[in-house]
C-alpha cells in the first residue's frame, strides 16, 4: 500500500540583491530610487543603500514562489536599468567589499550598529532565506536537529560568492565565511526542547553576545515572527529558478523529518563541531571535487552526497509535485558545476563586465 503523506508544509522566499553600478560593478548605492519606482512591488530595504530585498507572498507550489521572484525581479531590473544599477543575484559584490556601506537609516540598525561595530561596515552579505512552515515549536527544534547532516549539502548546492575584493577567494561561498564573524554561526547546536533553544538565546542576550533574539545568525533559526523553521544557508542565486528549487528541496527535508518523527524513527546522531565542520568543506569546493558524507561523515563525490539528498527526500518531492523542478536543478548544477564556478568562469573570460552580464541574465534583461 502506497504511504498517505499529510499535505506538504506551506513556505515563502526571501530575496537579497546587491545594486551594482553598471560600469564599474561597485556597490551603488540606489536603492530609494529603485523602491520609488516600482509600487505595488514588495520591496524593501536591508542594511545598506546598495541592497534591496522582496519576499514571496505564502506558497503552497513552486510555480506561486517563482512568479512572485521573476515579476519582482523584471519590474526592480527595468527600474534599475534606466538608473544605470544591475540588479545582482551573488552573495557578496566581487569588487568594491573594501568600501564601507552606506547604511540605511534605521532605529534598528543603529543598534545593530552601536553592537557589532566595525563588523558590520562592510557586511554587504546576501541570501536567499526560506521559510517553512511547522505546527509547532516543538516540531521546529525537532525538525532543525534531522536536517543538521543533510545541511552542508544545501550550502554547497547554493554556493555563490567566489569573489571578493577583485580576487578569487578559491572558496565556493565566500559568504560563508564571512559569517563566522557572529556570535552565532553556522549549524546550531542539537536542542532537546524548545524551553532549551530559547534558554540559549536569553543566556547569549544577557550576556550582551547578542543584541536581541532577531538577530541570531545561525544557519537555520525559529523565526522569531512566524510559525516556522528559516533556513539562512543559501547565497543569493543568479536564477530564480535555482531560488525557488532550493526552496523546495529545503521543504521535502522539513517535511521527512516531521514524518520522521511522526513514525518515531531514530534520528542521526552528530556533532555539531563535525556538521560546521562539513559546512566549511561545502564553503570551499562548493560542487567541484568532495562533500562529507551526511550519513557517514567520509569524504564523496559532491554529486554522490547530492543523490543521497534526492534520494533521502524522494517521496516527499513526488507527494508535493516538486520532483521535476528540483531534478532540474540539479543537472543545471551538473552541467555547470555550480553557481560559483560560472562566477568565476565569467570573472576570467570577461572580467567585472561579464559578471554583470551574468547577473543581468537573471532576470532576463
């Protein structure tokens, strides 16, 4: 007898772009005009004028998520074209990191500001975030520790920040790094019970290591606003197709591991030193040579570590009618070798001119 799946777990993207001039690449810094001139576009801004961001509305399908990504991404590329910005899907601005922000005016950011100091002058980081969806905390913390292995994987899948300061960094997610800078970084601890992640997080705000729950940068969090899972790990992408894929993939391992715990099946025991560890692995060769097993911890193939991923969320993909967008994915990625290496492929070939012209291909301009 086929097994009965509950209805897929509803989700939603968030979208990180960098505003890059369309001469010289640098971070420009255009975003009021972009927001001014495209109403009715949920856009808004991030941390610094050279930074936009949208988010979908709530999804049940990917096709929902993608017209809400690619409309966004056409009205903010026509707007921005005639100001003379590329609309950039990468997670960090290949030349022009050495230039301090100019940070948006905002009572929060202040604060942030004031705490994390000189860190954030320059923290001209972009992803892609998903939401998904759970029917409890409780399920939430559940669901955080069975994707824990799979995690690294999503990072090396989404790898796409080669570039930093004019250099090739020779690291897929140079955004990765950059992160570590937090007081919270990378794959979070296990957590037996949501009474213990929200005691970590007071303890680390009474502390003064963390100005407030919202600002905990781990890789997957509890969203401190909605009743779902938020997974950080993803760079901005070049396509809102790869955007959306991933958030679908990202869903299938929410959903088997709430059916997982629903069935009382054990859950993978780990560590979370050896999980940031495969997390740095997948920063720095992305898809090109070796990712750590999630189940053995042993150097693999990327690809053989990604088809244990398919094959793992088989079911779920099939159930929720995603199996065809992710597998597309995916051969994109074999076929390129992923995101970072066409970044860097560009980046030889055509210099800060053909990264642009690689950006603007994102959204079809």
């Amino acid at each position: 007898m086929a097994r009965s799946l509950p209805a897929p777990p509803r989700f939603g993207i968030e979208e990180e772009y960098l505003l890059l001039d369309a001469e010289t690449g640098l971070p420009c810094d255009r975003v009021d005009d972009i927001i001014a001139a495209i109403p009715g576009q949920l856009a808004e801004h991030e941390f610094f004028h050279s930074q936009l961001e949208t988010a979908t509305p709530i999804c049940e399908r990917g096709p929902e998520a993608l017209e809400a990504l690619s409309g966004f991404r056409s009205a903010a590329a026509r707007a921005a074209d005639g100001l003379g910005v590329v609309v950039a899907g990468t997670g960090l601005p290949p030349v022009g990191g050495d230039i301090a922000g100019t940070r948006v005016a905002n009572p929060r950011y202040d604060e942030i500001e004031q705490t994390m100091r000189g860190m954030v002058t320059r923290y001209y980081s972009t992803g892609t975030h998903v939401h998904i969806e759970m029917p409890s905390r409780e399920a939430g913390v559940e669901a955080m520790a069975r994707i824990a292995p799979w995690s690294p994987v999503l990072v090396a899948l989404t790898a796409n920040s080669p570039l930093w300061m004019g250099e090739d960094t020779g690291y897929a997610d140079w955004r990765y790094m950059s992160m570590q800078q937090w007081a919270t970084a990378g794959y979070p601890p296990r957590f037996e019970s949501v009474a213990e992640y929200d005691g970590v997080i007071d303890d680390l705000v009474r502390s003064g290591a963390l100005l407030d729950g919202g600002l905990v940068n781990w890789s997957i969090r509890l969203s401190e606003k909605y009743p779902t899972i938020e997974a950080r790990l993803a760079d901005a992408q070049v396509d809102p197709r790869d955007a959306v894929a991933y958030g679908l993939l990202f869903r299938a391992l929410a959903a088997r591991a709430l059916r997982d715990t629903a069935d009382g099946a054990a859950s993978t025991p780990w560590q979370r030193d050896v999980v940031r560890g495969a997390h740095w692995v997948a920063a720095r060769n992305g898809l090109g040579s070796t990712l750590v097993d999630p189940q053995l911890g042993e150097p693999t193939p990327a690809f053989d570590a990604v088809d244990r991923l398919l094959e793992h969320v088989s079911e779920e993909l099939a159930h929720a009618g995603d199996l065809d967008e992710v597998h597309a994915f995916v051969e994109r990625r074999r076929g390129d070798g992923g995101a970072a290496e066409v970044q860097r492929e560009r980046w030889r070939a055509g210099g800060i001119a053909g990264l642009l012209e690689l950006y603007r291909s994102g959204h079809g301009a």
